[in-house]
C-alpha cells in the first residue's frame, strides 16, 4: 500500500509539473530517467556492465529523425522505427559480446558502440558533425499536434511510465527471478538446466529497445540528434547516473538522473547566486566546472552511500525494520515467560 501511494504520488507531481517547471526541462528528465532504467535493467539485474547504451539511444534517436524528417512518417511510426533499430542493434551486440564475461564484455560493447559512433559520423543521412536538425514532432495519431510543449510532455510522460512499468513487470517476472540468479550465482543456474547465455541475451535487447524508446523520443522532442548522444561519454553518464542512484533498485537510476541532469542545468544559476550573495567571485564558475562537481558527488556517494543514494535508504530503513521486528519477538517471549 505505501508502494502504491508513493507511486501515486509521484505520478500526481509529475502531471502538476510543468505548471511551475519549464517543460522542455521535463521532458530532457523523463527521457533520461527512462534511459537509466533501461541501463539498470542490465547492470542491476542482469550483473552486465554495458558501456554501448550511447550507440542504442543515438542510434534510435537518428532512425527516428530521419524516418520523421526525411520519409515524412508520423510520429508514432518514427517512435518505433527508432525503438525496432536500437532492439536490432542491441540483438547484434549482444550476441557478439555476451559469451564473454566482466571487464572483456565492456570492452566488446565500447568498441562496437565506437563503431556506431564512426558510422553517424561519416554516413550522408546523419548530419555528420552537424547531425540531424529540425526533426518535426507532428502529431500523434494524426489528432494531438505535439509542437505544443505542454501536450507534448503528456505525451513522453506517458511514455516514460509505460516504459518504467514494463521494466517492473519484467524485473517482477519468471524471467526477471531468473536472470536475477543469473547475476548473482551464474554457475548454480547453468546447473540447473538455464540457457544463460539466451538469458542475457534477451536482457540486452530488452534493455536496448527501452533505450531506444528513451533516445527516439528525446530527439523528437528537442527537435535535432547529434553525435554526442552517440559517444562514448554518454554511456559513461548513464553508467555514474545509475551507479549514484542507486543500482539493481527501480527508482535509483530515476534519482540518479534527476541529480545529476539538474546540477548540470542549474549549476551556473546556483554559482550566480552564490556570488551575489556572498560577494565571492569564484563562485561564478560553478558553471564551467560542472565535471569536477559531478566527480566529486560521485566520490562522495562511493564512499559515504555504496548502494547509491535510493539504495543506502532502502537498505536503512530495512534493517529499522528488522531491528523493530527483533525487538518485537524478544518482547513477546519476555511477557510468555514472565511468571
């Protein structure tokens, strides 16, 4: 029930949001959220460190812009052409490099997404380094104009919790169970009769087409896609988003992104304010030092919150729990054997 509430909570501020907050910004959130998520599906539950989820959400986001823009397709199809290419993707590199293990796993998926990377780079369709440029949204269904930020936002929002309640469901599922034991003792489900290897397959690409989604709606809503959603630094950023987070729990990755996303955003403004406030100059350049700060948080949450920061509060408030519940059996045998 308090699961429920939170949920219906959460759901209730994000309708209410962009009453007070810039849409555009929310949208840049939800996206991202989604794309941790998906990321989280593979490294929380699967025990798969992937550094190639950059080539599948940059990669959807450029099938999309250019089925929107170039063949003229609505919305909706331009949505799934993105989220069929990055699952296509995902099914590649998956099988490439998932019989390999650890840090060998890593680097097959870095490579490959290099390769993506060079191929936006140099291929006619993509822009090259100016990428692609004003991607229409269209309409959805032929019925909501979607050049409207606000209804626009309904719409990803939308999105979002679909794909959020997709990852709940498969974490929830046999196959979610499964893969679980997977990660956490791979050679006593091998025992047990599991294809593992067809496990994590299906994880990956599970994992790639919620990425997708994330990167083909993102580029609709900003209206261009461009090479740094395809490098290598943002694997790096969805990894640190889900790593502060909190990882193998299902809003950690949501905390992650939010945190580091708006320290990005408002760092100048806080700088700014800073420096009127206290007459210190060098805070202005909060803004320019954005990697140093969101190093430090990372150090910080390493050595302070090792589960991440929705982790290390869930892990808390288990153990209060228990401590209460052991208190509560000595309690009860203290009374039965009071004479």
């Amino acid at each position: 029930m308090n699961k429920k509430l939170a949920y219906g909570m959460t759901l209730g501020a994000m309708l209410l949001a962009p009453l007070v907050v810039y849409p555009v910004l929310l949208m840049k959130l939800l996206c991202f959220a989604l794309l941790a998520c998906a990321f989280n599906l593979l490294l929380g539950f699967g025990g798969l460190l992937s550094f190639g989820h950059a080539a599948l959400f940059g990669g959807a986001g450029y099938i999309a812009g250019y089925v929107l823009r170039d063949m003229g397709y609505p919305f909706e199809v331009g949505l799934l052409a993105g989220v069929l290419g990055a699952a296509s993707m995902g099914l590649v590199m998956g099988a490439l490099a998932i019989r390999r293990k650890g840090i060998y796993f890593t680097m097959i998926t870095l490579a490959l997404a290099q390769m993506v990377y060079f191929f936006c780079l140099q291929a006619p369709f993509t822009g090259g380094e100016d990428g692609l440029q004003n991607i229409p949204r269209g309409r959805l269904f032929s019925i909501v104009d979607l050049s409207s930020d606000l209804a626009m936002y309904y719409v990803v929002l939308a999105i979002t919790v679909a794909g959020y309640a997709a990852i709940v469901r498969i974490v929830h599922s046999p196959f979610g169970r499964v893969l679980n034991a997977i990660k956490e003792n791979e050679p006593r489900a091998i025992s047990l009769g599991y294809d593992v290897d067809k496990y994590k397959l299906l994880a990956f690409v599970l994992s790639a087409a919620l990425a997708g989604l994330a990167g083909a709606t993102k580029c609709v809503v900003l209206g261009f896609e461009t090479l740094v959603d395809v490098h290598w630094g943002m694997s790096g950023l969805v990894v640190l988003m889900t790593l502060i987070g909190g990882v193998g729990t299902l809003f950690g990755p949501i905390v992650g992104a939010l945190a580091i996303l708006l320290l990005e955003d408002r760092l100048g403004e806080l700088g700014d304010a800073l420096a009127n406030l206290t007459g210190v100059s060098w805070f202005q350049a909060f803004g320019e030092s954005v990697t140093i700060i969101t190093g430090l948080i990372f150090i910080i949450c390493v050595l302070l919150f090792r589960k991440g920061i929705v982790g290390e509060l869930v892990d808390r408030l288990f153990r209060r729990e228990r401590r209460k519940a052991a208190n509560g059996i000595q309690d009860t045998v203290g009374a039965i054997q009071k004479p």
